[in-house]
C-alpha cells in the first residue's frame, strides 16, 4: 500500500485482509505499518479519515529478517506484545508476515463474555411490560440474541447472562445455548444489582481477561481486535468508547472580563462517550463487594484509584442503543443493511 493511501482507504485494507494490518510500502521496501490499534489511536486524536496514512503509521516496525524460525519469531511477539511479524529480506522487501494467532494465541473460547439483561426496559413501555427489553424483536430475532451471535460467531463459547425483569422468558428462550453451539449459564439478580454487580455472583473467577456486554447493544465491534488491544497495552480494563457529538444551538460568546473576543455561531462539541462493551482483568473482582449494587463506571473508577490502568477502545463499527422508542424504529430500519 502506498504512503499517500488516506486512513479511510487504510481501514478498507485493513478489514478486507487477513494479515490485520497494512503495509506500507515504496518500491517494494517497508516503509511502515498500520495496524486497527495505530487507526484507533488517530481517532481519539481526531486526525480526520482523509490523511495520509503516513501520518500516523508506525515508521518503526518490529521485523525479523529472513529464515527466522517460528519459535522465535513467537517469542520476538510477545516481547514486544505485537501480533503481526513482517519478514523481510536484506533489501527491506517483506517477504512474508508471521501472525500469532497462527503460531499460539491462546482460542477464544477461553475468554468468557458477561451479558447483561436484568434492566426493565422503562425507556420501552409499554413494549416491555410483558416482553423483557433483551427479547424484543429488531429485524428478525430478539436482540439479546444477536448480540449472542456476534461473540458466537468471533469463536467465544462460554456466556453468563444476568437476569431479573421477565428472568425466565429469557431462559426459556435462550436455555442452555446448545442451540447456539455454546454453553449458557444465568447469573439471577434478585434485586438489582447495576452494570457492574452481578459480576460478584459469577460462580468462579475466571482465568483470562472476560468480556461485559449491556444486552441491548447492537453493534458490530470487532471483539478480536479489542482483545489485541487490551494485551497490547496490558491493560486492567478497557472501555469501548464512541464519538457523539452535540450542537450548541446558539452563538456562544468567547470573551475575556469584559472584552468580547469572538462568536461562536451554532458551535459543535465532540465527546467520547461510554459505549457499554467492556474487556476486564479478572482481578477486578477483587473490586467488587458480594451481591453489591454497583454500576461499571464506578467499577472501574475504583480500580483506576488504585492504580490499575484503564484504557479506551474507540469505535469505528455500528453500534446503536436500543433503549428508546425512536432508537428502537432506527435499528429495525438499519437492522437488515448492518446483519443481514
């Protein structure tokens, strides 16, 4: 791929592939790489799609010359917690890429995935007063079980769903996820416990870095590449985020004392907000009280207090919350383009 090849165009690249990174490349010679986590990185900087990606490239990528055997192209990964190894020859031309999923990352299905579906569904009524949120219909199935469907289908096989409202409906239908091919177990909250407390009734600890999901999510979210970037930068916790912004329907005034310095006509602010998908240590159950009803912001804002790092994953896929009535009839309209 070439230097001037905007970030855009680099995404494009990047999801069509299978080497989970772009080359970057000049008469043939590596000139640098472009992995999801360099793409995400220049979005929480608000560099826009349209630079080249020679801006924000790493122009120092890790490399293993020619002949280098996989053992210790596996151990020169996780020295440097990379995924992707260029080999090059003396010339610089890459010859071929080594990936650690091939040589021994550990299978997915060893990480658990939290989803939580207790909540009432307020937002909805009267939709939800006989039907829990999780198990209205967008598109062609509950929307409990696509956001199932997205972690079944990344290769995750071991699910917890938390329950209160309508518990055994969701039950019902779900049972024991063998008709996903997965294996489903309910964790009952017999009051309620936040976003974050009905991890304490998690029947063990587990033993690698597990997923929490709210169930009225529908996103795609590559779960793969957050699991990479959560090892990356050895994190504690990692937040997926998401850019929303808000336009300010009024002139603001910027002014100094009393000097007026300028006006501001319909000004628009951009935030990144808390997209509900979460990657988490499983030692952040220490943090956690039995049967305490504690949201997962403050969660993981006692973890960061104690110095545990946190770090956030922006989002560049779909994602929607379907907690309201309007958001509701725009998934429906969206659901078939984004899942079908």
């Amino acid at each position: 791929m070439a230097e001037e090849t905007s970030i855009l165009d680099t995404i494009r690249v990047i999801g069509e592939g299978s080497l989970q990174m772009a080359l970057v490349c000049r008469d043939g010679r590596l000139l640098g790489t472009a992995t999801d986590g360099d793409i995400r990185r220049a979005i929480l900087a608000s560099v826009p799609l349209s630079t080249p990606i020679a801006e924000v490239m790493n122009r120092s990528p890790i490399t293993a010359p020619v002949g280098t055997t996989d053992p210790a192209a596996l151990k020169l990964m996780r020295r440097h917690s990379i995924h992707q190894l260029p080999i090059i020859d003396a010339a610089g031309v890459v010859l071929d890429v080594k990936l650690i999923d091939d040589l021994a990352l550990a299978q997915r299905s060893d990480h658990w995935v939290v989803l939580m579906a207790g909540g009432l569904g307020s937002r909805l009524k009267p939709l939800t007063d006989d039907i829990p949120k999780p198990l209205i219909r967008v598109g062609d199935k509950p929307i409990l079980e696509t956001v199932l469907g997205g972690f079944v289908k990344a290769g995750f096989g071991k699910f917890f769903i938390s329950v209160n409202y309508k518990a055994d409906m969701i039950r019902d239908y779900f049972g024991d996820g063998s008709a996903w091919g997965v294996d489903i177990s309910y964790l009952q909250e017999n009051e309620r416990l936040g976003t974050a407390g009905a991890l304490s009734l998690l029947p063990e600890r587990p033993t690698q870095p597990f997923f929490v999901m709210n169930g009225d999510l529908l996103t795609t979210v590559n779960f793969e590449q957050m699991l990479k970037y959560h090892r990356e930068h050895q994190a504690f916790s990692t937040v997926c985020v998401r850019e929303h912004s808000v336009t300010v329907p009024f002139g603001v005034i910027d002014f100094d004392d009393h000097r007026l310095l300028g006006i501001r006509e319909k000004p628009t602010q951009k935030f990144f907000v808390n997209a509900g998908v979460y990657l988490l240590d499983p030692a952040v159950l220490d943090h956690l009280g039995a049967n305490e009803a504690v949201d997962m912001p403050t969660l993981i804002e006692r973890t960061i207090a104690k110095g545990k790092p946190s770090v956030v994953f922006p989002l560049r896929e779909y994602w929607i919350d379907v907690g309201r009535l309007d958001d509701l009839q725009r998934a429906s309209d969206e659901f078939q383009r984004i899942f079908g």
